[in-house]
C-alpha cells in the first residue's frame, strides 16, 4: 500500500538510558534537526521511557535521564514549537496500540528478532516479557501517529521491518487501509559511529573505557584529547574511499569528519588524502569542538531548570495526544471494541 494517502511526518525515539554519546548525536539528532528543518514532515521525537524499563531502571536515574535526553534533543536543535517532543508514558496510547498489535504479531515474528537474542543473552528465560514483546510497542509508537517515515540506524531496520509486517497484517485482516507501511530512512556518512579504541564496534556508553566515546557532556578539552587519542594505523590517508576498506578506525574518523561538515566520505577524501594522522585529527577536534561545545553548553544550562524541562514534555505529550486519540478510538472502532 502507497502512503500517498497520509501526510508525511516522521516519528523516531530515544531511550533515556543516559550517557549521550557523538554516536546518539550524529547518528539520529543531528539527522532528526536536519529532518525538522527542511520542513518536508510533520517531526515527532520522543523519550521511549516505556522501552527502558524493559530492563531494571533505578527510578529517580530514570527521571533524570529523561530530563538529560529532553535537554540534549533541545540543546541539539530540536525546536519544540516547530516538532512535538514528549515522553512515551505521557501518552498512554502507544501502550494501548501496542496491546492490540501483540494481538497481530505473530510468535515467529518476535522469535526472530537478533536485538532480543543480544540483549537477553544466555538468560533468555529469565527475560523480560516487556523485553521479548518491545518490538509491538515500536510498531505502536510509530503507527499511533501514522508516521510515514522513520530515521533508523541499521540496528533497527529489523524492527521497523516489523512495524510494516504488522501495519500489512492488520490491514489485511480487517479489511482497510488504515495503517501505512512507513519507510525507513537511513542516510548520512556516520549513522553508525564506531568506538575510538576499536574501529569494528559501535560506539557505546557501556564501554568499558571511557577514551572509546565521546560523551555529549564532555568539555572542549576531552573531546580534543579523545580524538587526538583515538587509535589509528601508521598509513597515511588514502585519496579514495576504497583506500579505508580495511582500516576501520581511519573510515570511523573520516565518516565522523564528513558527517560534521556535511560532506560525503569522497569529499573528505579529496581534500585530506596523503595526510597523515598527526595532521588530520587536530583538524577533526577543531571541528568536533566548534559543533559539540555549543550543544553540551545549553545541555549544562537546560538541566539547571528542570521544571521548564517538564513543561516542555508536558506540552508535546498534549500535542501528541491530539494526533493519538483519534488514531486509537478509529483502531478500537476497526477491531470492534465497544466504546
């Protein structure tokens, strides 16, 4: 089914786990601004606090962390007059939908997604069954708006793949077309950053080492240090993107570049190739602390006045709800829920 019939907006989420990293930065806010500003959706961003707790979360860290990620959306760009910007339990309509789409989704769906296997590990039994069933309630969080589009990282094409299998079945079955089959958008030279210490893992705030990441809280001299830090090999840059596909720590470093400056990988290339390393990374802190001290400024600034940080959430959630109502009462109307 085409999406013509939608408008066209877009929905992501971040779960306030804490500890934002460039990897959260490059890989999904400076995306969502650029999305928001160009002006061509309706934007949607949200704190999936309902997702974090599929793992124990100390409560009062939780609440902080949810502040911190408002702050940083705000802090990164995000207008919360021109997107809705909210978190997930503010708006009980994504967990109803989710109720009905676990009604939809089948247990084959769900037993083949890799994201719960990793995350539950050898413990699989003693899981959450909110961990097992998460990915119904992104297909809800993203279909409760009818969102057409969603920003993704490869991480999570997996699931959005399941969102569109549940929007097709629940159509099928019901005999309408009330949902869309919303496209993944996946784009940019650094949608997925790597860790400073080893060119082949993500970025993660869970590393052992803080030197593998840049944390979005970091001053201008750490995020200098960091990079001038981060491990590399003795050559010199390639002129040719094909030069780094067995030097994953130089590609890291030239994606992270490219995506700062808004160039491809080539153009990064053509302009840096045959320097070496000692001569590329103070150019890349230089620019990694012109576009990063700025935003972990206003972060510091935003969390002092943490009420107006609930007020902002309490808003969106109320702008949020003026779009989910009536999705949620049509889909209860569809299903044959008496009301």
């Amino acid at each position: 089914m085409a999406n013509t019939a939608f408008q066209p907006r877009v929905f992501s989420g971040i779960q306030p786990s804490g500890g934002l990293t460039l990897g959260n930065y490059l890989g999904a806010l400076k995306r969502f601004t650029t999305m928001q500003d160009e002006g061509n959706f309706e934007t949607i961003y949200c704190m999936v606090d309902l997702h974090a707790i599929t793992v124990w979360q100390d409560p009062e860290t939780l609440k902080r962390n949810t502040r911190e990620l408002c702050a940083g959306f705000i802090a990164s760009g995000i207008d919360p007059e021109k997107s809705i910007l909210f978190n997930q339990s503010q708006v009980p309509e994504h967990a109803q939908l989710a109720w009905i789409f676990n009604t939809v989704a089948r247990m084959g769906w769900l037993n083949r997604m890799t994201q719960f296997k990793d995350k539950a590990g050898k413990n699989r039994e003693n899981a959450s069954v909110g961990l097992f069933a998460y990915p119904s309630l992104m297909a809800a969080d993203i279909l409760i708006y009818h969102a057409t589009h969603v920003p993704v990282g490869d991480d999570q094409k997996q699931h959005l793949e399941l969102t569109r299998d549940i929007a097709a079945k629940f159509n099928h079955d019901y005999g309408v077309d009330f949902f869309p089959i919303t496209e993944p958008v996946i784009e940019g030279a650094a949608t997925r950053v790597m860790s400073l210490r080893d060119g082949s893992k993500k970025m993660s705030k869970s590393d052992a080492s803080d030197m593998s990441r840049i944390n979005m809280t970091d001053d201008a001299d750490t995020i200098a240090a960091k990079l001038r830090k981060a491990r590399t090999d003795p050559d010199a840059l390639p002129s040719e993107v094909a030069g780094l596909a067995e030097r994953p720590e130089a590609r890291n470093l030239i994606n992270i570049y490219a995506a700062f400056s808004d160039m491809t990988p080539e153009q990064v290339l053509a302009e840096v190739g045959g320097k070496q390393f000692s001569e590329f990374k103070p150019m890349l802190a230089e620019l990694a602390v012109s576009k990063l001290s700025p935003i972990s400024s206003e972060m510091s600034r935003l969390m002092q006045d943490q009420g107006e940080i609930d007020k902002i959430l309490s808003r969106g959630a109320e702008r949020a709800r003026e779009i989910t109502e009536p999705i949620l009462a049509k889909t209860y109307d569809i299903v044959g829920m008496v009301r």
